[in-house]
C-alpha cells in the first residue's frame, strides 16, 4: 500500500525497478503526467507555490501506468508507438477499438520475435552438443557450460 501523499519519484524508481532518470524522461516526453505538490519549504511562505519546485508524488494510478509502459518498452515496442499509444489513452474511450489495435499488432512482432529467438537458441545448442561431442567435454549444467577450455573451430 503506498503513503496517502504517493511516493516521490525516487521511491518510485526503487519501486518499479528504473532509474530516476527514466522517469524524468517518460515525463519530459509526455507520456506521464506525475502530480506534484509543493515541496515543504513552499509550504511556510505566503507565495502560490511555484510548479517547478513542487515535488511529484506517484501514487498507484502513475505506477500502474508505468508498469505497462515499461512492459511495451521491455517487449521492444518504439518509443513512437508508446507515444502514439499514450495519445490514444488520453484522447478517451472512444480510441479504445485503436489502442487494442495497436497493442494486437505489437502482440503479433513480440511473438515473432519469440519464435525467431527460439529458433536461434536451437542453432547455438546444437552448436554446444557438437562441441561436446567433437571435443569430449563433459557437459554440465546449463549456465555452466562443459568442462573442457577451448574447442577450436567455428
């Protein structure tokens, strides 16, 4: 459960497992539009207080939405199309039919890629049993690799 006032940008990070940096950047590109609040030295004067000194507060609706940003940017979606989408979540409800478009059609290239990144995994363990076999190396453990040093060859 987060703090009723939201967590600052630099829990947030620590939370969602990114830089601050990161989340400054999906601000500045308008993706996210993080409340802020006056910071406290604000607070004591008599002034409005002054937007570029207020601090962000994320509260779970900002992380929620990071989380799934984050999801896009970690399945290799450009940054354009997280644009394009974010303009599509802002424009309303009526933009739902294009945003599930959008992410049906991302869907289609991360599965793809899948296919082509098992498919590579394939040639490079059938490469390793062909080591194991030509060179006698013992095979261990996956994360390991064999016992002997060098193979030679390609």
């Amino acid at each position: 459960m987060l703090p009723a006032a939201g967590l600052s940008i630099g829990e947030a990070a620590l939370r969602l497992g990114v830089s601050v940096h990161t989340l400054r950047y999906y601000e500045r590109d308008g993706l996210l539009n993080v409340p802020r609040l006056p910071a406290a030295r604000e607070t004591e004067t008599v002034q409005p207080p002054d937007s570029r000194h207020a601090q962000r507060r994320y509260g779970e609706s900002e992380l929620s939405l990071l989380r799934f940003l984050l999801v896009l940017r970690g399945t290799g979606m450009p940054m354009s199309l997280i644009r394009r989408y974010m303009a599509l979540v802002r424009a309303g409800e009526d933009t739902v039919a294009e945003r599930r478009e959008l992410l049906v059609s991302h869907q289609r290239a991360v599965t793809a890629q899948i296919a082509a990144l098992g498919e590579n995994l394939k040639a490079i363990e059938q490469k390793i049993v062909k080591y194991d076999r030509a060179g006698g190396c013992a095979p261990l453990p996956a994360s390991e690799g064999t016992s002997c040093e060098t193979t030679g060859g390609h």
